[in-house]
C-alpha cells in the first residue's frame, strides 16, 4: 500500500484544503474527524503506510494534546504537524514538548502549509533510510524494513520469513536489478544469524583460474604467486552467510568443489593438509534459467537440487508497479540529502508518469532514473521535465505521456500581429520547453539552451555523438555546455 497522510480535523472546509495540498504533493490521504476515529486508523491495517498525521489540537471529544502524546514520534508513530487557531507561546511549546515537528497557527496559508509538509515527509523519509542504513550494516535488516507495497511481494515476504526460521538453503531467483541481494540480507537479519558476517561472493565476477582460491582459500606457497596465505570467502562466513550472487555463471569445475563442501561441512584450502569445518548459511541467487543451464550440461544437476531446497521467485517491477511510488520516494529522500538539494516530493503527474513505465531494467533502472531527476531538478518538486528519457520511452511503447497543462501567458506581439507560442513542443508532443515565463517575459536564451540539451540528451539516450550532431555543435562544446550548466554527468 502507498504512503499516505493521516488528517485529523473537524472542520469540513479545512479537511478538503489539506487532502489537496496534500493530493498536489503526489501522496494518498486518510480523512477523520475526531481522535477516536483516528487512533482506530493508527491502530488498523493502514498504520505501517502512515507517513505523517496533520492534527487539529481543538476538537469535540477527545482533546488534540491527549491524541498527541500518544501518537508522538518518540514513541514509535509517524511525524505530526499541530494545527490551531490557538497560537498561544504556551500552547506551540507544549505541542512541541508532546513531540510535533511544527506548529502552526490557524488560518495557515497553502504555501505555509506546503512547507511544512515537505519538511515533515523529508525528514521522515530520511529517518527511515537512515534507520535501513544503519541495520543494514549492522546485518539487522529484516524484511519489514525493504519498500515492499505490491501484492506480488507478499509471498516473497512470506517465504522469507519462513526461510529465516531455520537453515535451509536458499536459492532466490530472478530477473537482474529486482533486489535479490537485499531480500538476502533480510532473511540473514531475520534469522537467529542476524548481526553475524553477510558475506557477498558475484559467482561471475570471479576469474576461472581464481574460484578455488577465492572460495576455499590457500596456504603461503601452494602455487606461484601466493605469496600469503588467503582465507576463503566460506571461512569468513563462518558463523553467518554466505550469499553466492549468480550462481549460473560458476565453472564446472568449482560446481564439484562447491558440492563437496556443501555435502560434507568442509572445506579443503589449497596447499592446506587438512580440511577446516565451517558452519555458515547458504544463500544464492540467479538471473539465468537454472533447468535450462542443466539440461545443456552447464550446471551439475546434483548441485542444482542442493541449491534449490527452498526456491524464492522475486517478480520483476513491471509486475509489482505498487512499489513504484513507494521506491521513488525512498531514493528521492536518499539521493537528495546525498547531493545536497532541496527536492522533496514527486508530482502526481511524474509519478503516474513513473508507474505506467515498464522498467525492463527493474528497481535498479528506477534507481538511477531518480538519481538522474534529481541532479536535474531546480525546485522542490520533480515534474515530468525531469523523466526525458521515460517519456520518450513510455510514448515509444505506445502510451500517451501525461504532461503539466501549459501555464497560460499573454501572447507576444511581433509585427503584423504575429504571436509566438508560450511552450516549444517536441514533434511527438511528449515534453516541451517553456519559452515565456509566468510573468509573460521571454526566458533567457542560456535557459532555453539548457533546457534543449536536457532534452536531446534524454531523446538520444545520453549518447553525446548522437545529441551534438542533433544540436548541430561539436563534442568538446557539448561537454563545455553541459559543465556550464550543472548538465555533467556525476564522477565515477
């Protein structure tokens, strides 16, 4: 279920002003009157997608203080914004004291309010990551923390819990970028091994001649070049888990090693004289089609059905586009406080933008599409202006891309009554560049060459031939341009 906002008032009028603004913020809204209604709310099946709670301190019945108290973040409940029309010094420092994160006095205006709300959601949005960070290095992180909303990942969440409950091999599967590592991670934090090693071994990183040692380990001198002696990747794990990362892409040669030390409990070094015990849980994961890879004899089938004692498929993203705006606002909070900007919230329309794309590169690809957004962004809300690439995409597959209305603005008179339009579209009518500002003025020509290459290189998909050729400029001023306008891609 999507995050959403919990507003307590018994006004009707206020009531509709708040889910608005809220609407406009691009989250879902929770309406009661009273603070009995509302801690049946809080207390019901909707209480984890609770984000924030905007509260009226003065209503019939139960009094707003009271509610506060109990629902106050120390104590484990969303961010809450006081509102009253009492805007006593008293009554702000006790709100305060209670645990609300602002105060506002009644009649608020809407930009006041908007202000606050980015405020509060940022900084819940960064406390959680804060929290997902912290437990994810201390190997804490358990399934409840991942950004799992869709329906389609309820059995993943399931199985996961039960594969935690004892030792049982693993094996997760799934297209590349949906998250396996992750899932991984949290069956560890669930599992009695939790705060234990999380070791990470990519099976097809690992060069042929190198596997055995890498995995197994070796004494000083066994072969040319061991110079010291190495302990494996099992030995490290020891204690905890072993996580093996495309498991499709081992050689066949380390398939019998790696059966030998599943089937016996230990591993043989190289150059070692006698083999070393290791207790640790195994974990593996795959993108590839492990039947298929045994029926073309390049998998053993006797590790295979070792492996896959307890099989859990992840769907890919296109099949779970519930987690979407969830996820899109997780890496926005993360990527903004990363890069120091003062985006806060997504758009409805960029959201829903984001929601009909099929994401054939999964969570991964919506991750490094917010990061870009982001860095593209100057206010504090993304629009679909900073999804090029995803307009364009999304209107390749045949879908109509939903854009802002265009803004109205007096026509400029040139001559014989001749006007010049507001916005400069793109032929294919996806994304557009405002040419006159609100005020009726023409916008800079640095702006509008910004804004041009913003949109080649979204149309071209960042291939800097392609997008000089189209603008008509050379390589080396396309890279002078996009420096001088904030456009340069991050360091690496």
């Amino acid at each position: 279920m999507a995050k959403l906002v919990l507003i307590i008032d018994d006004d009707p009028a206020q009531r509709r002003i708040l889910a608005e603004i809220v609407r406009r913020l691009g989250y879902a809204n929770r309406v009661v009157q009273g603070g009995a209604e509302a801690l049946q709310v809080l207390a019901g099946p909707d209480q984890g997608s609770i984000a924030l709670v905007l509260l009226d301190l003065v209503m019939p019945g139960m009094d707003g203080m009271d509610l506060l108290r109990r629902i106050a973040p120390a104590s484990g409940g969303p961010p809450v914004i006081v509102q009253t029309a009492n805007g006593s010094l008293d009554a702000a420092k006790a709100a305060m004291r209670a645990g609300a994160v602002d105060f506002l006095v009644k009649p608020t205006s809407s930009e006041r309010l908007e202000i606050s709300i980015r405020s509060a959601l940022k900084i819940e949005a960064l406390q959680g990551e804060i929290s997902r960070i912290k437990r994810k290095a201390e190997g804490t992180l358990t399934l409840a923390d991942l950004v799992l909303r869709a329906d389609a990942m309820q059995r993943v969440v399931a199985l996961g819990r039960r594969a935690a409950a004892s030792n049982i091999p693993v094996l997760i599967e799934g297209e590349s970028g949906v998250g396996k590592e992750l899932i991984a991670r949290a069956i560890q934090g669930e599992s009695e091994r939790r705060s234990r090693p999380f070791v990470v071994v990519n099976c097809g990183a690992i060069p042929e001649k190198l596997v055995e040692s890498i995995l197994f380990g070796h004494e000083r001198g066994s072969f040319t070049g061991a110079v010291d002696r190495r302990i494996g990747k099992f030995q490290e794990a020891d204690g905890g888990t072993l996580f093996l990362d495309e498991i499709g892409e081992l050689p066949l040669d380390a398939q019998v090693k790696l059966l030998r030390a599943l089937h016996d409990g230990e591993i043989d070094p190289v150059g070692a004289k006698k083999p070393i015990r290791v207790n640790l849980r195994l974990i593996s994961a795959t993108n590839r089609d492990m039947i298929q890879l045994v029926k073309e004899g390049k998998f053993r089938e006797d590790l295979y059905y070792r492996l896959n004692v307890f099989p859990i498929s992840v769907p890919p993203l296109r099949e779970r586009l519930d987690d979407v705006p969830e996820l899109a606002r997780h890496f926005l909070a993360r990527f903004a406080a990363e890069e120091g900007r003062r985006v806060t919230s997504i758009g409805a329309q960029a959201l829903d933008l984001l929601t009909r794309y099929p994401w054939p590169g999964n969570v991964r690809q919506l991750e490094n599409t917010m990061f870009r957004a982001v860095v593209l962004s100057d206010g504090y809300e993304l629009t679909v202006h900073e999804f090029p690439q995803i307009a364009a995409q999304l209107d390749g597959f045949g879908a109509s891309v939903a854009t802002a209305p265009a803004r109205p603005a007096p026509p400029v008179m040139l001559g014989a009554e001749r006007t010049v339009p507001q916005t400069i579209a793109l032929a294919n009518g996806v994304l557009g560049i405002q040419a006159i500002t609100d005020q009726g003025e023409i916008r800079p020509l640095e702006a509008m060459e910004a804004d041009m290459i913003r949109l080649a290189l979204g149309r071209y998909r960042g291939h800097m031939t392609e997008v000089a050729k189209r603008l008509g400029i050379g390589r080396s001023t396309l890279y002078r341009k996009m420096r001088e306008f904030g456009l340069a891609p991050r360091p690496t």
